[in-house]
C-alpha cells in the first residue's frame, strides 16, 4: 500500500486494513493505533466502538 503525502487522504477502511497486517504480524501496539485513528475517522459511533474493542490497547491488559 502506498499512502498519500497527505494523511488526511487516508481513510478509515485504509487504517484499518493497516491495523489488521500489523495485528497478523504481531505488532499488537502498532495495530492499536491505527486502529484508533481509523475509529476516530469513522462517522457511527457504533462501528467506532467495535474496531477499538477488536484492537486493544496490549499494554492496557498486560500484567507485570
């Protein structure tokens, strides 16, 4: 995938399926990321909370 100069012309199926590869790739906090900021982007707020819920913050359930 090649992402404009401008982020503001990445949409939100783009940061999600960027969120997805890093996910299967494991990079878990990567992944959290982008998939807030395809969240953040996306107009239902009911589809918001689905992708977050689907990509969680790793440090937030990590035990020490």
């Amino acid at each position: 995938m090649v992402f404009p100069r401008n982020t503001d012309e990445i949409t939100a199926a783009e940061y999600l399926d960027s969120a997805r590869q890093m996910a299967i790739s494991g990079r878990d906090f990567l992944a959290h990321l982008l998939a807030e900021e395809a969240a953040s982007r996306t107009p239902d707020p009911v589809v918001a909370t689905a992708i977050r819920a689907r990509f969680p913050d790793p440090n937030a359930t990590r035990e020490d």
